[in-house]
C-alpha cells in the first residue's frame, strides 16, 4: 500500500517564477515551505519533483497534490 500525500491546502498556490529556473516542488504535502520542498517528505516513500519554468511569471502550482498535471494546478481541489 502506498503512502497518501497530504493536502496542503484545497486551492492552488499562486507563485512566481523565472523562466528556465527549476523548482522543487513538494509532492508529500508535509513541507512548511508550500508549494516547495523544505525537506519534510524524508522518511516517506515521497520525493520531491522538479519542474523548470518555461516563463517567468505566475504559475499556479497544486496544493492538494491531487493533479494530474504535476506540479500544475488542474483543478482536482474541487473534487475533495
């Protein structure tokens, strides 16, 4: 059986980003630095994913780690 990713929260995260920079983003919901890792996911079976900008501006990163289109919000929030 596989661990469940905490849900952060029920909305995407609204974040800034620099084209060609790569992000962390946290896939077990535990880290205190959301919607990036901080490290929280060690002693899970979770890793973090990382994701390049492919423009600088705002992305919408998912919170509930329910997405189908990691890290990008797709709107599985509506669903819990």
């Amino acid at each position: 059986m596989s661990e469940e990713a905490i849900v952060a929260q029920k909305a995407p995260y609204q974040v800034e980003v620099v084209e060609g920079k790569t992000y962390h983003w946290c896939t077990c919901g535990r880290s205190s630095k959301q919607p990036f890792c901080d490290g929280s996911h060690q002693g899970t079976s979770f890793v973090p994913l990382s994701y390049t900008a492919d423009k600088t501006g705002s992305a919408y990163l998912c919170g509930c780690k329910k997405t189908a289109n990691q890290p990008q919000c797709d709107g599985s929030h509506k669903a819990l």
